[in-house]
C-alpha cells in the first residue's frame, strides 16, 4: 500500500506528462519565442543553398568544354592566376606539381618528404573535386563572383582539370560525368581525419610534461631572425607604445653594440605620423583591388601606374580614356594579358584615380 | 653626433623633434661612466638617477612639475567633441599592421593585433584582428537575413531571421577568445617575424553577445538524430563556408551580433557573425546568411585546400580545428628594449580551445627551471587569461618562455616536439612555447630554444 504522499507524487508527475504530450510533440514549441522569425519560401531556399558536396548534393545540371573553360579563363582569370593556372604573382598557383603516376595513385608525390618542389599548389593538396567547383562558383571571379553561369563554371574546372592532365583537351565536363572525373583526382587519397583535433573533449597529438628545476634542455639558440630582417616589418619603435617599461627598438638601426647598465629614460615620444597626405588616390587603388595587379612604382600583373602615367604623359583627353580601360578594361596595351572591367569601380572612384594616374601617378 | 657634448652638461636640452636617436643611446651606454654620458643622456630629455644628472637636474625639480602646462593652465575641450571618442594621439603607434610579404592582395590578407600594448583579456573592437578572404562590407542591417535550413527534412521549419527577429530573441553575452589557425604559422621552420605583433596577433578576445545557435536549431525544428554537421556560410563575395559538427552547434556556438558592448565592427561581420569558442577564426563566418544542417562534411575550400595540416607523410590532415592551449609573453617581448635593469612585471596571454587556463609557468632561463605565473581573474573558459610574474633582470642574457596548462592537463608543447609530429610543410596549429631573448644590450629578440 502506497503512502498517500507517494500517490501524490506520482499524481503531479503523470500531469507534467500529459501537459507536455498535450502541448505538442516539440519542446521547442512550448517557447514564447517560437513564432519569431517567418518561415524560409522554397524560391529563397534555393537561391541561396549552392554549396555543392564531396557526393555531389546540390551540384546543378549542366556541361561545360574546356574549350569554354578556356575562353572564360583569358577573359575573366588569366590576369590574376595566369594562362595556364600557373602564376605565383597575386595567389597560389592553382596547376602545377601532379603527374600522371600521382593521378594513377591519388596521392601527389611533390607533397611527401624530400620533395624539392617550390608550392604546394591547388591542384596538388585539393582531393575532391566538389571543392572546385563549389568555390569557382560561390567565389569567383575575384571582383564578380557569382557572376559566371553554369555552364561556365563546369567549363573552368574542365579547363583547370585539363591543365592539370586530369581530363584531355576535347573533354565536356558534366553532372553526369563528373564522379568518373573524382576518380582521376591526383590527391583523392591524400586526406586524413584526425578526429581529436575537431572534437573538442579530444586529447591532441602532442605531448609536453610540465617540468619545474632543471629540465632537459641546452638553452641553446636554434633560430633567431636574421640581421637583414631586422627592419623587415618597419621601424618597431613606432609600433609600441611612448610610455611604460619598454620601448620599441629602432629596427631603422643596428641593435646597439654595448650593454645596459644604466637607466635610460626617454622622454620625447616616437609618435607614428598619421597617414601621410595625399594618398586619398592610393586609399582609393587599395579599397577598389587596383594593387591586387598594379604596384605604384612597380609591374605585378599589369604595369604599375608609373609606367601607365609615363607611357600616355601629355596624352589628350588621357583622364577620360583611362577611365573607359578602368571600367571596361583593355588588352594589348602592356602585353599579353588583359586587364579585365572593372564594373565594380564606382564613377567617382574611377575619375579620381584616372585623375591621379594622369597627374604623374605620385 | 655634431654637437660637441660640452654644450650640453649642466643644461638641458629641447627635446629632439623626433627621437632619441640609437647613436645617442649607444653613446650613453659607452659613456656610462663619465660625467659626459650622464649630461648626454640628460640633454636628450632623460632623467638619469645618479648624482652627476641630479646635479644637472635643476636643484629645485624638473620642468613637468615646476613649470605648469598649457592643460594644467589652460581651458579644454567640450563635451561631445568626438561622437565616437577615439585613442589618445600619444597611442596611435597601436595599430592593426600587415605583415609585409605575407599576401599579396590586401582583400584576402590579415592585419595583426598589437598584442605588444593590449592590457587584460579584451582587445580593444579596433584593434581586433582582421582576416577577410574577399574584403569587407558596411552591409546594411535592415536587408540582412539569416536563413536556416536542413537537407531531407533535417529541419522541419525553415526559417528566415530578420535582424528584428534576431535580436528579439533571448541572447547570451559571453567572452572568448578568437585564434586564426596561421597564427603563428610562418615560424614552423624557423624564426621568421620580429614582434609578437606578427607572431601571435592572429589572436582576439571579446565578449560576444548573441543568441545560441542552438535556440535557433530548436525554433527551426532540427532533427537532432538526422543531423549531424551544421554549414555556416557567409553574405560577402567570398560566401565563406565552414563545417562545424553538431554537438559543437548545440554547445555553445552564438550567433553574434555584439562585440564589446556595441555592434560588430564591419572588419569583425557586421551585422551578424558566427562565434565558435575554441575553433579556429575561419569557422566564426563573418556576415552571416545561412545554415543549413546535413548528415555529411562539406568539404569547403578553406576546409579542403586551406586550413589542412600538412604532414611527414605527404598527407593532410583535414577538419582540425580546436585551437590547442598555447601562451605567449606580450612585454618584454620581440624587438621591445628594456630601459633600465632591476624589477620588471612580465606579463602575458594564455589561451585553451578546450576549455579554461589552469596555471602558467615562466621561466627566465630558456627552459631549465620554471615559476608559476599569477592568474589575473576572470579566468574563462576558451577565453584569454592574463598572467603576471615578477622579474629582476640582472643585465645578463636572458630567455623569457611561458607555458601554459589548461583544465584538460594538456601542457603547450615545445617547438621541436610539434615538429616531432606533425613536421615543418604545416602552417597551421603551431602552438609551441615562445622564446624571447633578453640581451645584454636590453633589446629583446625572437629566437627558438628548446
């Protein structure tokens, strides 16, 4: 015979049961907050769920030949990766280093101990092929992205995986096709998962004990940073604070020769000058990607602007023309590779940095 | 130097009108000894504590005191001069800095925290790290939306979030610490980088206030058996995307709107960001649009080609992500210069992806005997934590380290047992023990000891 208290008990407990089982299967529904938020139409879903993955979920139909590819390369690629995915100027290369005993393998040799090769390039470390095709299309070009269609997009990772021997020159990359392509993929074997580094109750890879008197070691300096970069990073002096119990060394000088034994208490602060004036232009070339292929004084993908204001100093009506290759881009003017448009520049933006170039680019 | 240095004794000079220059304190240093270095270091605007520069100090004191200032005598600036107040003129040498040669496109690059001058846990919003992958955007707040979704019913209520809506909800405000995976990276090999500016400034820490991820997978009606990653992708160009797996989503991952007690900076993900305790940066996607649930990794590009660690085997490990407990000292620490011997407090950053700062220890001998550091409270959880120890520096050679311990037991690994591991091609995850080499000559360096 139960207690009359135990029957109580049991009682209030079999009416929370109720009262949850009657409010609804999901707890979440019994939140006063519930109803904030609306929900996500089918339309919208769609337009933003691209992400493409490793077993091709989400990957659209459609073809593209690396004859295409080609053709959106020079147009809309080339200037930053070069023309055959190989340059090293403003990104990683993308081609290079795999062979075709790495696409037998799936492993790429140049990636192991003792390789002498200078990169590690896309092609090289990238074992899905997914991967490429959801970044072209989420993420490039560079100052469009979003911007090519699908079909386009199946042409440029046709035309990289031709690059890299993955496919022949005639080849139609597909949704239908493009799992016998992972196949070929040169690092499809080179991925591991290290599970105690991603979950966060895991033990690392790493051991160190916590050693407190004399503990193995020779003290001895294995590495320190070379003379020649003692200014690499510019004067640290203007880097740290004007007061307190240090300064910043003038890495402008050699490290003083002689030793500390006197209190040297600077007084007059080394303040940085703020941003020196005239360099709205210069604010202007790094905030529009300009510098992503044109040094001031110097030639990255296409000319520095010196050369542009050299070359067309006392042109007529050279703020105007240098505005249209700004905004439409141009080829054939400093050599092979095009300058592509600038659709992004605004119109103020352009007339200001076309008046700059045009006034000697200083 | 020009002037002959009997010009100076017995008076002081103006301050020169940039600095003291490194011949003048190389010579005071020479002359320490002689009546002259003392007038020397005296003219240049030093206070030297001998009876010679005491001498040359008025008898009655010296000027800042005697000699009353324009803002002591004068009147000062109004109330609301500045809407939004900024850092004293006299700190503007703290500043975000790129590391030259690092990238080569300042849209896909990083600038560094001055960790050299930060004091406590939390980085000052302007001076937080930045990392954009394809620049970055004042986006405006009214247009932004946030949608969750699922594949194959993972989600039964797909949901879009205005910033209303978002912050209408029940929201948290918690402080952790930010870790890019490079950080640290360039040094792998070999010293590579002058200060901890560029050596550790990868690292932020704020307090974050949003709503937890989790509130927002239940609202939306995740099936938790179903699922088991979450994408999180972003709204800029580069749609930034990450796998993160559930349990993490479910833990303590917020969905952040505030930073520091305002909203984020645009450099940070204004308006909407992700924050991921103890992960690596990459995965905290900035401009946050979307997330969506499924059963399989993504494989993404910064999880396929970018934030893999390179190993011994020719292999890359992918998906590593917990930023492993790490430490460095912020002062003294590379290419600072010590102004005096005797007392210094040596001060720095612990840090744990796995969870909070049990103890730091410092050693002054390149790693032979270690002394525990004092834990400056708060002490949390995959967050910053301050430590201190005292220090009297004999005017000797000296090698400054810091290792730390977190509430696992895990102890920050030295440099060449990383590398017994996992190799020099790796760029990311370095967490080994930091070296600076205290000189005779007061100047403290980069160096690797182990």
């Amino acid at each position: 015979m139960k207690s009359k208290f135990q029957q109580t008990l049991h009682a209030v407990a079999l009416t929370a049961v109720l009262a949850t089982l009657g409010t609804g299967a999901a707890l979440a529904q019994s939140k006063p907050w519930h109803d904030i938020g609306r929900d996500a139409k089918p339309a919208e879903i769609k337009a933003w769920d691209i992400d493409v993955r490793p077993d091709f979920k989400g990957l659209p139909k459609g073809s593209g030949s690396v004859s295409l590819g080609e053709e959106v390369w020079e147009g809309k690629c080339a200037s930053c990766h070069g023309t055959f995915g190989e340059s090293n100027e403003v990104f990683t290369p993308i081609v290079g280093g795999t062979t075709k005993a790495d696409i037998e393998r799936g492993r790429v040799k140049n990636l192991e101990e003792g390789s002498s090769y200078p990169q590690k390039t896309t092609m090289m470390k990238v074992a899905t092929v997914s991967t490429l095709w959801d970044y072209i299309n989420r993420a490039m070009p560079w100052n469009a992205p979003k911007s090519l269609s699908t079909d386009e997009v199946y042409g440029v990772v046709a035309y990289i995986l031709n690059l890299a021997e993955v496919v022949p020159a005639d080849y139609v990359l597909s949704d239908q096709n493009i799992a016998d392509v992972q196949k070929r993929m040169p690092n499809r074997n080179g991925m591991v998962f290290y599970e105690p580094l991603w979950r966060v109750d895991g033990k690392g890879d790493v051991k160190n004990v916590a050693c407190m008197k004399d503990c193995p070691t020779d003290a001895k300096i294995r590495s320190s940073l070379p003379g020649f970069a003692r200014d690499a990073h510019g004067n640290i002096q203007e880097q740290n604070r004007v007061i307190g119990p240090v300064r910043g060394a003038d890495t402008t000088k050699p490290a003083p020769t002689a030793p500390l034994t006197q209190k040297i208490s600077v007084a007059a602060p080394v303040v940085l000058a703020q941003a020196a004036g005239g360099s709205d232009a210069k604010a202007l070339l790094n905030s529009n990607s300009c510098t992503a292929c044109h040094g001031v004084n110097s030639k990255i993908v296409g000319p520095g602007f010196n050369e542009v204001a050299a070359k067309h100093k006392d042109k007529a009506g050279l703020q105007a023309y240098l505005i249209d290759k700004i905004k439409n881009g141009g080829a054939g003017v400093y050599g092979a590779i095009p300058m592509p448009a600038q659709p992004q520049v605004s119109d103020a933006d352009a007339t200001a940095i076309a008046a700059w170039i045009a006034a000697g680019a200083k | 130097m020009s002037k002959d240095l009997s010009e100076v004794i017995g008076r002081v000079l103006p301050a020169p009108e940039n600095h003291l220059s490194p011949e003048l304190l190389d010579q005071a240093r020479k002359a320490r000894r002689s009546f002259m270095g003392k007038a020397l270091a005296m003219g240049a605007g030093a206070v030297a504590s001998t009876a010679a520069a005491t001498k040359a100090l008025a008898a009655e004191g010296e000027d800042a005191i005697l000699k009353l200032p324009e803002h002591t005598t004068g009147l000062g600036q109004p109330v609301a001069a500045l809407g939004y107040g900024q850092p004293s003129k006299w700190e503007a040498n703290l500043q975000r800095r790129e590391s030259p040669g690092l990238t080569r496109v300042s849209q896909a690059s990083v600038s560094f925290t001055p960790l050299q001058g930060v004091f406590g846990i939390i980085t000052p919003s302007g001076l937080h790290f930045e990392r954009h992958h394809q620049g970055w955007w004042d986006i405006d707040p009214s247009k932004h939306r946030l949608m969750v979704h699922g594949d194959d019913g993972m989600i039964k209520r797909p949901r879009v979030f205005t910033m209303d809506d978002l912050m209408r909800l029940p929201s948290v405000s918690r402080i952790h610490f930010i870790e890019c995976g490079a950080n640290s990276a360039p040094e792998w090999g070999n010293v590579a980088l002058p200060s901890v500016q560029y050596t550790h400034g990868m690292v932020s820490c704020s307090e974050f206030t949003g709503v937890l991820l989790s509130t927002l997978l239940e609202m939306c009606g995740i099936d938790k058996k179903k699922a088991k990653y979450v994408l999180a992708e972003g709204a800029d160009g580069s749609s930034m995307t990450r796998t993160i797996p559930l349990d993490r989503a479910m833990d303590d991952v917020i969905v952040a709107w505030g930073m520091n007690g305002e909203m984020l900076r645009p450099e940070n993900g204004y308006p909407l960001r992700l924050v991921v305790p103890g992960i690596q940066g990459v995965s905290w996607v900035k401009y946050l649009r979307r997330i969506e649930v499924g059963d399989q990794k993504w494989a993404t590009k910064d999880e396929a080609v970018h934030y893999i660690d390179h190993m011994p085997d020719g292999t890359h490990r992918q998906y590593t992500g917990i930023q492993e407990c790490k430490s460095v000292i912020t002062t003294p620490s590379g290419s600072q210069t010590l102004l005096d011997r005797g007392y210094y407090n040596i001060t720095g950053l612990a840090w744990s992806g796995r969870g909070t700062i049990k103890r730091v220890d410092v050693s002054v001998d390149g790693g032979r005997n270690w002394r525990t550091a004092r834990l400056e409270g708060p002490v949390l959880p995959k967050a910053l934590t301050r430590f201190n120890i005292d220090w009297v520096w004999d005017g000797k050679p000296a090698i400054l380290q810091s290792r730390a311990i977190d509430s696992t037991g895990y102890v920050q690994p030295k440099i060449n047992q990383l590398r017994a591991v996992r190799g020099t091609k790796s760029i990311y995850h370095q967490n080994a023990i930091q070296s600076w080499l205290v000189s005779e000559n007061g100047e403290v360096s980069n160096v690797q000891v182990y």
